[in-house]
C-alpha cells in the first residue's frame, strides 16, 4: 500500500522517511552545492570540490627528489636526496652516505679485525685503538701551532704585548738569562721600575743595589712580579723584593710581561702570565707555527680565544731561537699495534709477511714533508717505506721508500699527496732495536724521542 503513496514528483530524486509514522519522501539531487548552508538538495560525489587535484599540480616533480610536508595545512613539498658526505643541511641523505661516514669514522679510530679476533687491514670487524688514547697537550693550540720548552732571545728580539704599566698588573714568569744587563719586563721612562737580569750576575728591580744575592741570573728562575704605579716587588725563587719607581710611575712604561722593547732580554723564558686585578688577561706559551715548511718562532697567549690575535712572534727582523717540543714529534709508538705484514710499494695491496711489521693509521695531513728514520740496523736489512692513505683508507700511494737500509742511521723523507688523512709504516724485522725508529713531520730528521714523551709542566 506504501508503494501507491510514493509522490513521484519528478525525475532524479531520492525517497526517504519522513517524519511520520511509516511515511515515505523524496529529496531532489542537486548537480553543485551553491552557498547555502540549509539546501535540502542531497549531493552527488562528483559534485564536492575538494581541491586535491590543484595541490598534485605544485608537486614539481625533480628527478631525485621525494615528497615532503611544507609545514602549512594541505601543502606538499619536496626536498633532494644528497648522496655525498660533504655538509648539506637542507636535503636529505642516502644509506649509502650514511653507511660510508660511520665506516671512515670507524676506520680512524678503531683497528680492522677479522671474525676470529686477529688483525687484518680488510677484516670486516673493528676493535679499539688503544694508540688512540694517549694524552696529547697540543690539544689546546690550534693546528699548525706546537708548542715548545722555552723560546729564546739573544738581545734582538721583543714581544709588543700591547700591554703598558698604567695599572696595577701581576707577572708570573719562569726564565733564565745568558748574560745581564737585561730588562724581562717593564721600565718606565725615567729608568728607575724595571725588573730584569743586572750586570753583577743577579736578578734584580730598578738598580744595580737592589738585586738578590742568592738568586744568580743564569738560574732558571720562577718569579712572581708585581707593578703598582711606581713600585715593584715580588719574589725570585722564594726570595722577595721591593723597590720603588719614580714619582712618573709606569704612566709611561714600555711594554710588560715578556721580553721588554729597552735593554732587549738575553736569555730562555718557559713561560709568562700577566693579571691585572685578578684577571689573567695574558698567558703565554712558548709556540712555533708551521706554515708549509716555514717556521716562525714566538710566545702563544692561550688566555685569547682568537687565534688570528693570540700569537706573538718577535717585532723585530731577528727571528726567536726555538727550544724542543714539548711533545715528542715521533708519530711512530713502538708499543701500539703492529701488522705482521707490508704493503705493496707498486699498488698498496697488502702482504702477509711475518717477517715484516707495518704501523698503519697514523694521523696525517697532505701535501706536508714526512721523514722516517731509524739507526742500530742489522747490515743489509732492508725495505721500509711510508706510504699515504685518504680517510676511506684508500692507498695514495708511497711518499718514501728504501731498499737498501743498512748502515748505522737510514733517513727517507718525501711528501704526502693531496688528499692524505694517514700514513702507515712498513719495515723489516731484520732492525736490531725499532726504538729507534721515529717518524715525523718536515724533511729533517731530528733526535730521537719516544712516543707521547712530554718534557713540560
């Protein structure tokens, strides 16, 4: 009976209930939704424009590139995968990339191994390096800096410290001296406050009466000055001193703490600190900078946190004398890890060989002299060499090689090519005492001393 009741308006509705009891209806269907918020029409899908179909239109499509968010509401973006290592922050980066890092990473810290524990330069396992691990004070200078025992001064040389003795200013030195009279540090203009070595054999403040008797100028001497306006005092080895200035005081002083520009200082200076009210302003260091082979020789005031500005070397033409370095330059530690093995000269394959041993990994940089040598040599042993590697361990070739090692000292030397991140070294067991056998930078061979040896405070 329901069935006879359907209105049956028109063409294209819907029935529905309405809101009586067992009552049937219809809804018309409305081709677009129009703007009004209470049509009763009911929509077909085809009619809702979402508005999707644009978004896919601003996708630009780069080869290489995938889809990523905009960070706005409906947006959609796209970013490139980067596939090197070098530094690109706004991209993304591949397995590949990120699997070849850690094994460089690895590689320049830990020791290939093989699966049964044993050292093997293409195992696929790694252990630590324990030749890694040992303390290295140049830490604290810069690259290219290395720093020294003392510095030394033959009467020629002065360090411009910027800084004058218009206020109050604590020194703290330790020096010797070769001959008096020297001033190592301040002197106002009238002669009087100075401190510095005198010609009676003496340290000694403003003249040759105030000097101290138990403290001869060519001891090495750790001394503690202080200048507060036209006074100095302070102690030499224990033994304390007063003297007074000139009404004038340091308002015109020459400059303080290291190697005064007046009566230039003859003598070694280990180390110098100035502080004024408490305040170390200035620290200095005895330091050297290799620039490419050429070597400048000054004080490095680790108290500056801008290298550009920290090292002062002598302003004078006359060059300072350089002390030893404080760190031995011997980059060969005869009790870290040796390989029973070679490699290859021609092609860096390597060669199991018990009677070899090759110390591989050693930090090094390209484009820089190298020099191995050794001495206490068996007659007619031979074959040791240097060879380069980049920091995915990739042969570069040999930087110094000798067939022919037999004599009381051998000496190669030659230079690493550009992109070197370490060297290894290869010899015959055949040596009598390895303890001798330094590499190092330059293309000199110096005295030997061992590994990580630190002769400084």
């Amino acid at each position: 009976g329901y069935q006879g009741k359907l209105p049956g308006s028109g063409a294209n509705t819907l029935m529905i209930y309405d809101n009586s009891e067992d009552g049937i209806g219809e809804k018309s269907i409305a081709a677009t939704l129009g703007n009004s918020a209470s049509a009763v029409s009911v929509p077909t899908v085809g009619a809702v424009k979402t508005g999707l179909d644009g978004k896919q239109d601003t996708i630009t499509g780069t080869a290489g590139y995938v889809m990523t968010g905009t960070g706005n509401a409906g947006e959609v973006g796209e970013k490139p995968i980067y596939g090197t290592n070098t530094n690109y922050f706004d991209a993304l980066v591949t397995a590949e990339t990120v699997n070849t890092g850690v094994i460089n990473a690895v590689n320049s810290s830990l020791i290939r191994v093989d699966a049964n524990g044993a050292q093997d330069p293409n195992g696929t396992l790694w252990e630590i390096n324990t030749d890694l691990l040992a303390l290295d004070v140049r830490g604290y200078l810069p690259d290219g800096y290395t720093r020294l025992e003392y510095i030394e001064s033959t009467g020629a040389q002065y360090i411009d410290t910027g800084i004058t003795g218009a206020a109050t200013w604590k020194i703290t030195a330790q020096s010797d001296v070769v001959t008096g009279n020297t001033i190592l540090v301040a002197r106002d203009s009238n002669g009087a406050a100075f401190f510095g070595a005198l010609s009676n054999g003496y340290w000694g403040a403003g003249t040759s009466t105030n000097y101290f008797s138990s403290v001869s100028n060519t001891t090495k001497a750790n001394m503690t000055v202080n200048f507060t306006q036209d006074t100095v005092s302070g102690t030499v080895n224990g033994n304390s001193f007063t003297r007074s200035g000139t009404a004038s005081g340091f308002a015109n002083a020459y400059k303080l703490c290291a190697f005064n520009d007046r009566y230039f200082f003859r003598g070694k200076i280990w180390k110098a600190r100035c502080v004024q009210n408490g305040s170390v302003v200035m620290n200095l260091v005895p330091a050297k900078y290799d620039n490419n082979g050429t070597i400048t020789v000054g004080m490095y005031d680790i108290a500056d946190p801008n290298p550009a500005t920290a090292f002062h070397p002598s302003n004078t033409s006359t060059a300072f004398v350089a002390g030893p370095s404080c760190i031995s330059p011997n980059l060969f530690n005869k009790n870290g890890t040796l390989l029973n093995g070679t490699y290859n000269y021609n092609n860096g394959s390597w060669i199991s060989n018990v009677g070899f041993r090759t110390q591989d990994n050693i930090p090094a940089k390209p484009n820089m002299h190298y020099t191995v040598s050794v001495s206490n040599l068996k007659n007619g042993a031979n074959a040791f060499s240097l060879q380069a590697w980049d920091s995915s361990h990739q042969w570069l070739g040999v930087v110094a090689f000798d067939t022919n090692s037999s004599g009381s000292q051998t000496v190669i030397t030659g230079t690493t090519p550009e992109n070197t991140a370490f060297v290894s070294v290869s010899f015959a067991i055949e040596f009598r005492d390895i303890d001798t056998l330094q590499v190092e930078t330059g293309s000199t061979a110096t005295e030997y001393r061992p590994y990580g040896e630190n002769i400084c405070d």
